[in-house]
C-alpha cells in the first residue's frame, strides 16, 4: 500500500493553515493584552527586505492553494490581497482551507506524474507532480508560514513550538 | 498509482537538508566577508527564549533521521551534538543525507499504517504513519529549517527564498 497525494498535499497543508489560523489568533490576543496596534504586528519583518507578517500569511494560502489545484488541474480561488486584520486574514485562511477540503481526493489520482508549470518572475519552472510537491510547494507552503511564526515570536508573542506543531493542542 | 512513504519523508528532508547546507555555506562566506566572528551567527537567535542557530541546525537533522528511522523501524546514528563551527554542522548534516539515502525504499512499505510512538518530554506522543509524517515529521524539519535561514537572513546574510527552496539552483 501507498500513499495518496492528495494525503501529502491538500491534507498537511489543512493541518498547518489551521495552526497558522491558531498562532495568529495568540498573536491578537497578544497585542491587546500589551496594547499594541496589531497593524504593528502585521506589517513586521525579520528583516528590511523581507517581507511583513501580512504577506507571508497571504503568501502561505496562496501557494498552498494554488499548488494543489495545479495538480489537481482545477482553477483554484482568487483572493484580492486586501486584508488589513488579523481577523481577515485569518478568514483567507478559513477560505483556502475550505478550497483545499473541498477538492475531491480522485482530482489528484495519477498528480506524481502530472507536467506542471510554475511561473517565477520571467522563467518558468517545469516538473513532475511528485518532484513539484516535494522540491517546491511544501518547502514553500512551511516557509511562509514558519516565517510567520517567526515574526510574531520575534516580537515577543508567547508562542511555543506546540502552538505551530498542533495549533496548542497535545499534538 | 500512490506514492511511497519514503519519497515524502527521506526524499523530501535529503532535498531540504541539503538546501540548509548551502545556506550555512552562504552564512560562512558572509561572516568572512563581513570580518564577523562565525561563533557570533552560530550563538544567534529570534527570541532570547528560542534556540540559536547551531540548535536549530542539530534539532532539524535529528528529527529528520530520527523520524525516518521510525517509520522504517530502524535504529538512526546517535549525534554528540558538540559541533562549534559551520563547517562541523554541515558535516552533520552530510551524515544525516547519508543515513536518509541509505535507507531503503523497502523498509518504508507499509509505514503508513505503522504505529509511532514519539518522546516529548513527560509525555508520549501516538500516532500512525502517515498521520506521523503528515503531523508531526514534516512540519518540524521545516520548523528548524526555516527558522536556521530567518536567523541568518535577520542577521543580513545576503539570502533569498531560492537558496532556501533550491540550494541557489534555478529550482
């Protein structure tokens, strides 16, 4: 027995939007125990050229979204990039883990060979849907959202590694 | 047609792990550059309550060969972790990809459904195979991986999402 792309993708990336979900819901709660405007929050990087907590956020859904209709070739939802909450960004989230439950699992039978094409500023990157998955949309979805964590843990909310493992939860 | 246990656990984290190699390479060269003392990146962190950057580095090969030996119910190597320079941790992580690779494919069949018992502190974590991977092994390697780059790229190493996702290759 093997297992399902639709497993490796659309699921861990359900599992990993919902404890984004839950680390940005602390990172609220954060801000207003310490009075801070959570506009700070949002637009803080790790770095000046980095990009801020909003876009990573943004970022994670859309790849994970966009990379399992790739290989479920479906057309997959578009969001409008005008979030300026915490709450709204946490409802792209709801939106993509929506989109990603709602895909039928038989949409990605036979996606590890499937051709898939990737734009990336003027070049376009080619791959097998196996390869696609394991080189390029996981990596990319657990950057983004990882690098969220991470801006708000800089910043001094009370986050452990419990709350990105298993959104707070035993695991 | 499904996907083997093994090319989304030991071939994913090979690809990572080697990544992270390369971006310690990058760190290095920069710290030269810079007239920066490699210990100083070495000791770095995000928060003065999360690990530094050689911890991160130990932590993500660990989990990586630890969780593949798991689901191929093999012993991994045993690390001494006493590793004080970039080059010692990039060794590190040449031995964890020599382990990963040398597992064979084989001793993953049936993985899947195989049950893992995880040690977290007092605790012990239960899961089956797949829900291990999908849950536990995957998000955590990327966890250290990620934060290894956020360190150095918050300490203005010159890197970007390529050298994370592609080892500085076109992808």
């Amino acid at each position: 027995m093997k297992v399902s792309m639709y497993a490796l993708s659309a699921q861990v990336f359900v599992n990993t939007l919902g404890n984004l979900c839950w680390v940005l819901e602390k990172g609220g709660n954060n801000a207003a125990q310490r009075k801070i405007d959570p506009s700070v929050l949002l637009g803080a990087r790790l770095a000046p050229d980095m990009l801020p907590l909003t876009r990573q956020v943004q970022i994670a859904c859309d790849i994970a979204k966009n990379s399992v209709a790739r290989l479920a070739a479906l057309e997959p939802p578009r969001f409008e990039d005008n979030e300026t909450s915490i709450e709204q960004l946490r409802t792209r989230i709801a939106r993509t883990i929506d989109f990603l439950e709602g895909v039928p699992v038989s949409a990605l039978d036979g996606a590890e060979t499937r051709d898939i094409k990737v734009p990336a500023g003027e070049r376009t990157l080619e791959f097998k849907g196996l390869d696609f998955l394991q080189r390029w949309a996981i990596p990319n979805v657990f950057f983004h959202v990882t690098t969220a964590y991470n801006i708000l843990r800089h910043n001094g909310v009370d986050l452990g590694k419990r709350d990105f493992i298993a959104g707070g939860r035993d695991a």
